[in-house]
C-alpha cells in the first residue's frame, strides 16, 4: 500500500508561518553566501507577508533542488490572483468566496483500468511523504509565477493502484456541490471541472500532485485540498479540488477543449511559437513584478524542454495544441 502507517507521522502541528518563512530564507541565504544582505532586505520584507494565517503547515516536508534558482512569487499574489471559476468568475473571485469551499472532510475516489481501486481520505493522502517543489506556472492568458508546491509526485502515486495495460489517460475531476462551490450555480462551464494527461504524461517525473504551498496546506482559491500541477502545460490543465482519479482507455474530454476545442487542446504544452487563435504566446507577465520588468519571454514547455520534449517526440506541436 502506499500510505506509510500511522506510527510514523507525526501529527499536524501549527507553527508560526513568519518564523517557518524566516528559517526558509536563511536556509537558503546561507547556501547563497552573502547575497542576502545585498538583494534578499526587500525580498525578506516581502516573503514575510502572509495572509490571515489560519491553514495548518505540513509537518516534515522534505526541500528539494527544484526550481532552485528561481524566485518564488509572494504569497499574496499566488493567493489572491487566480483562476478557479467554481468560486467565481474574476481574478479576486477566489479568494473572497474561499470560505465557502471545505476542504474537510475530503475523500478521493481512484477508479478505471486498475488493479486496487481505492476511496483515500485526504487525511491518508497527508501521510504519504510530502515535498517541496518550485515550479514555474504559465497560464494560456499569459500571466505567469513561480510557487513553492509542496505534495508528492503523481506517478509514484498512481502505481500504487497498479493500473491494466488498458490504462492509457487519467481523468482527473473537481467537486461538484453548488453549495460549496457558488460558481456551479451557473452554467458557464460544463461542470464538473475535467482534466486528463496521458499515462506517459502522469507518469512523467515531474508532474506532481499539491497538497500545499509556501509549506502549508492549500488555500482554498488554490484548488484546496488536492489539485494536480503540471509545470510544463498551461495552467488550466493544473485541476483544482480533485475528488475523482480514473485510469481510461480513451482520451477524457477535458473542460476547456470541451467548450472551445479550437482555442483549447488536450495537450495544452506550453509553447511561444503556436499562437490562442487570439493572443500571442511568445511573451507573459510575472505575477508581483510591477509595471517594469514584469514581462518576460515565453519558453518551449515552460522551460522544461529538456525533461519533457521525449514525450512528443515526432507529434506535431501546432496540431496537437
Ligand atoms: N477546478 C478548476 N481547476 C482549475 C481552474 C478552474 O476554474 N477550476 N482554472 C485553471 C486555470 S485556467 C489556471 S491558470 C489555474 C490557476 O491556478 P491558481 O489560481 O492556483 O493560480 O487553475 C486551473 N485549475
Ligand atoms: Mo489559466
């Protein structure tokens, strides 16, 4: 099985967030030499600033080398700009309806061409080891950050289900519950939310599943309590508030090809030289950067060519949007 028995979790505890932020930094600093005094005086000012601070941090997440030299976006902007339409429509809509979503109790249901289906409760998934990844986030409107996710990887996790060799996608889904989730009242999307990768896609090294960001769990407005990241696809392939994993022999119709198939793909592979039908791709704006220097050139996978190009290899990029 693939949860690590009870004995050897320690229980959540609340630590202070400023002081998990600060031996973050000095972490880091350390390893960096002196920069800290130099570039960092701001740059700590900033990281510092957290919301109301209500959400558990997770115990014993392990650092990792990803995204190392990469700048992580402030708090305040990854939580507070974002796209989660089930909570509303606008940038802001998330985070002022973030209440109305419960992230407990929370059960997820792994289903389809496997061998050990499984109910998990999210409680069990939070046993499995947890780790922290920087990752780059591109969205197909062309904005973009860069987040601390903490989680574990996707693949480990879905062999533990030990998918058939009819397993060739996975389709993730959101919550439904009008109630919870005030956005479904209206029919702008085809709800559930939907998304699929295909299994050499899952199992790629560095797709990942999100329990947190910044070492905490995630808010609400951040698809809370389980949400896939995908650093090398637009950000709309990253589903939010997942209850439902099934191993398909089809392709799943994800949302947005679903509603607008000629602006959306099933691959959805970050990529500046293949245009939406109405914006440009080459280029995007980095979330917190101001009105100077926040733009920056767009790379091939979102800059993890050199991990994920084998993937496609031979697929026309253009035609498989
Ligand atoms: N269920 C669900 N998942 C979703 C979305 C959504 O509306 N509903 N929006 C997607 C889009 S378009 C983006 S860019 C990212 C945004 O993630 P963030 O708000 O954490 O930045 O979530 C993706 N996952
Ligand atoms: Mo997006």
């Amino acid at each position: 099985m693939i949860i690590k028995p009870a004995s050897k979790i320690r229980s959540s505890e609340i630590t202070d967030q400023k002081i998990w932020r600060q031996r973050r930094q000095l972490i880091k600093a350390a390893a960096a030499g002196s920069g800290l005094l130099l570039t960092g005086m701001s740059g700590l000012a900033e990281a510092l600033y957290r919301g109301p601070g209500k959400l558990q941090s997770i115990p014993d997440v392990r650092d990792t080398d990803y995204g190392e030299d990469l700048k992580p976006t402030a708090y305040r902007h990854i939580t507070s700009y974002n796209n989660f339409y089930e909570l509303g429509y606008g940038k802001r809509a998330p985070a002022e309806n973030a209440d109305s979503l419960k992230p407990r109790p929370w059960t997820v249901k792994v289903s389809g061409e496997c061998e050990k289906p499984a109910v998990l409760d999210m409680e069990d998934i939070l046993k499995i080891d947890q780790e922290e990844r920087v990752y780059r986030f591109r969205c197909v409107e062309a904005w973009a950050m860069v987040v601390p996710w903490v989680g574990f990887p996707l693949g480990d996790f879905l062999k533990g289900f030990q998918p058939t060799s009819r397993a060739k996608y996975v389709e993730f889904t959101t919550l439904y519950d009008p109630k919870q989730m005030p956005g479904q009242k209206r029919k702008v999307l085809d709800w559930p939310y939907r998304e699929g990768l295909r299994m050499d896609e899952a199992m790629h090294p560095l797709a990942f599943m999100a329990t947190g960001l910044y070492g905490e769990q995630l808010p609400a407005q951040n698809g809370a309590p389980l949400r896939l990241v995908v650093p090398w696809k637009y950000g709309f392939k990253s589903i939010k508030s997942i209850v439902s994993i099934r191993f398909t022999q089809e392709m799943p119709a994800n949302t947005w090809r679903r509603i607008a198939g000629d602006e959306y793909g099933f691959y959805a592979n970050v990529n500046p030289r293949v245009p939406h039908p109405r914006w440009s791709q080459k280029r995007h704006r980095v979330l917190g950067r101001g009105l100077f220097g926040s733009k920056e050139d767009t790379q091939l996978f979102n800059g993890y060519a050199e991990e994920v190009a084998g993937l496609y290899k031979g697929m026309d990029l253009r035609k498989n949007f």
